[in-house]
C-alpha cells in the first residue's frame, strides 16, 4: 500500500493536521490498522478515523541493517519498531530515532514528525525519556 492509496487518505489528513490516526468501526467499534475499505471483524464499510494517543509502548523491535529501499540505504543501520497505543488495541510499525541499544521492550515511546529519508514528513518514534531530555 503505497501513500497515494486512497485508504490512507484519513491517515494523511490527520498528519497534515498533527494528529496520527486510525480507523473504527461505526457497526462494531473496533478500532483496526492497517486501514481498509470494511472493518475487519464485522465487514461494515463505515468507518470513521479518530486521534491515537500520542504516546504508546515498544512492543517489539529489529535493527534493519540493509535494505533496497531508495533513501533509506545511507540511513542503515536503523531500528524500526512494533509500537502498541493504549487504549486503542491496535499495534502501528514504524522507525524508532534511538540507538538500539537504548531499546527495551516496553518502553515508552512518542510519535514526532520527522524527516523520511524517502521524502516527506513521516512519524517516527523516540524513546519518551529522550524526547524529556531534548526539552531540557
């Protein structure tokens, strides 16, 4: 699924807007990602996109050490992360902005806009603990 693919056109919107979004179910109230044209669980087709919480926990993670993806190959190694958001039930996959040996599972972590090596503005997620340390 590309970023073009008109299901994440409320994943974007929310972005533009400073927000990181997810889909619910307006039949069941399941709340899923990734997004999809019906919810998983009851096949409603209508859903509406609410806020996720801007902090969540590092459920798992791996280092990438190489990849064939433009822009991301000078930017090996890299830790990119399976975050879980409170609340929600939902498990997001993104880039974590910390050496990975400051990782642990089950830290907590924060979401930023940042700087894709691909181009563009994407999330990335910071350890809180730095992001407390940055603000200093």
């Amino acid at each position: 699924m590309t970023d073009g693919h008109p299901d994440l056109a409320g994943y974007r919107q929310g972005l533009a807007a400073g927000e990181l979004r997810a889909q619910r179910c307006t039949g069941c109230t399941t709340m899923f990602w990734p997004p999809r044209p019906a919810c998983p669980r009851c096949r409603c087709p209508d859903t509406s996109w609410e806020r996720l919480p801007d902090t969540g926990e590092l459920f798992t993670w791996t280092v990438v050490a190489h990849t064939r993806l433009e822009g991301f190959r000078d930017a090996a190694p890299y830790p990119v992360g399976m975050i879980g958001l409170p609340g929600a039930g939902i498990r997001m996959i993104g880039r974590i902005d910390a050496p990975p040996e400051e990782l642990a599972i089950g830290m907590p972590v924060r979401w930023t806009l940042a700087d894709s090596p691909a181009g563009g503005r994407r999330p990335v997620w910071t350890p809180v603990q730095a992001v407390r340390e940055e603000n200093r």
